[in-house]
C-alpha cells in the first residue's frame, strides 16, 4: 500500500547586514551518538552501512492521526531487524548486482509499528511506501517465524512495499497497464472480491485490483514469497469445466504480468527475481 505526502514549499527571505570587521559565529551543537545497546545495534547494522534510519518509537508523525496503532515493544525491535535482515537484505546481497541494487534503492527510514494499523474506514493496513524514502512495518509485536500467517504476512508486507520504490524509479514494465485493464476495481471497493475472482480477472490478490501499481507490486511479492507461485498463478490447470477454464484465462495474463516483471528488473537494474526468489525460498523450507 502506498502512502502520499504531500509538501509545501513556502518562499523564506534572509535579509543579512553584516561588516566587514564582524565575524558571525554560530556555535555547532553536536549530538552524541546513544549508547543505548539497541541504538548501536541499529547504527551498526542498519544507519552505518545502509544509510537507514530505524524508528522504533512511536511519533505520531509517522502514522496518519486518524488511525489507531500500538508501539512496537522493544524487546523486540533487535529479534524483527534480524528477521529483515535474513528475509529481506541478505538475499539481495547473495545474487548478482543484487546489493547494489538494494543500496541505491532502500529507503532512508524504516518505521517500525507494533500492531496492526487500524484506519479510520474500517480497513486494516499492513504497511506503507512513502515515495521511495520510508517504509512502514505493522505487527512487530505478534513476531512469530514459526508462525506461516505471520511470516508471509510480513515478507510479502515488506517485497510489496519495496516494490513501489522499483515502478517509483523506473516506471511500470511498458504496457504493463494494458494486460487486464477490464480487472481493475478501485480502492475503496477490491475488498468485495475474493481470491478466485481476482484469479480469474488476472490478479494474484483481491487487492492487486485496486490500482495497476498495487498489482505490479502484489504480482513481485508473491512471485517472491509463495512457494506455490508457479502452480497458483501461472501454470495452466488441465480442466475442461467453465470455472477452471476462466482461471487459465487469469493464468494467462498472469504470465504476461511476470515474464514482463522480470524482464523489467533485469533491464533496468540487473537483478534475476528468479535467483532472488530462490533464496527466500532456500530460507522458507
């Protein structure tokens, strides 16, 4: 899901008067760095080397006012950092180009949510991208790698969100919007649909549907987080019957979405989502 901030610049004039024999000095006033073992955990493993900003406490900045959120417990920020770390950095650096690839994209700021965030509407929203620069992470506080809703929820939280910074930077593959425009719903109505009916209309997920972006992104997410992508959403059925017959339709579209998701990744930034996904993969059996 994508979030959009809007800012507005406003003009600031600076009148200085000033002679020659002054000096204008302006004490610089330095922060130390925390000692806090969890702020150096983070500055070395996530600020120094990545550039990235891990906010774990709470500032209602970060959330939208209207929306009901609980703080991460601290305890266990470090345990969901290690699980980024493994799910979602480490991956990247073990394929080719992969590395630079996720240094020149990660956002500055990851903001880290202990629940669910509850929005004013009714919907619960499992995360956000805010324009290339902050991605936001719910349900800290429930972590739980045995747990296989858990996880999934929070990989393919984290591949969705991730993938807008890639149609951010470089657009949507060419025609990508084009291959199952009749599909497409609306944001404020994907939820009445369920996943048969989003297969069958070309989607991975009811959501998919709602914005041709949110379907870019859902189709990478899955590709890299399901184990059963191939056979779900791509490979045909052998069926005969209406209904299965419309879900090979959706399958159709579906490899088109694919092969030119990958295409695009590889063109533009050489990074194989293939080799990538089977290293998420090798880390879920």
């Amino acid at each position: 899901m994508k979030m959009l901030r809007y800012i507005y610049y406003l003009p600031l004039l600076i009148l200085f008067a000033c002679n020659g024999d002054n000096e204008l000095n302006v004490p610089v006033r330095e922060i130390e760095p925390s000692n806090n073992p969890l702020d150096v955990f983070i500055r070395e493993n996530f600020t120094d080397p990545y550039g990235v900003a891990v906010r774990y406490r709470y500032v209602d900045r970060y959330v939208d006012p209207s929306n009901r959120v609980t703080p991460p417990r601290q305890e266990l920020v470090q345990p969901t950092l290690d699980f980024l770390t493994e799910y979602w950095i480490n991956p990247y650096k073990e394929i080719a180009n992969g590395e630079e690839y996720f240094r020149n994209t990660v956002p500055a700021e990851v903001v880290l949510i202990g629940s669910l965030i509850y929005a004013g509407d009714g919907l619960v929203v499992l995360g956000t991208a805010d324009a290339g620069a902050r991605i936001t992470l719910t349900d800290v506080n429930s972590i739980d790698l045995e747990n296989q809703e858990w996880l999934f929820r929070q990989l393919g939280t984290i591949y969705h969100e991730y993938a807008h910074i890639m149609h951010q930077l470089f657009d949507l593959p060419p025609g990508f919007e084009e291959i199952s425009p009749q599909g497409y719903t609306s944001r404020g109505s994907w939820f009445t649909l369920d996943d048969s009916e989003a297969l069958r209309r070309g989607f991975v997920s009811p959501y998919g549907t709602s914005d041709v972006n949110e379907d870019f992104a859902e189709v990478v997410a899955f590709l890299l987080y399901e184990p059963n992508f191939f056979s779900e959403y791509v490979e045909d059925e052998n069926c005969f019957d209406e209904a299965c017959l419309e879900r090979n339709q959706g399958r159709a579209l579906l490899r088109t979405k694919y092969n030119a998701i990958v295409e695009h990744y590889q063109r533009n930034v050489g990074v194989d989502l293939l080799q990538l996904r089977a290293r998420i993969q090798e880390r879920l059996q």
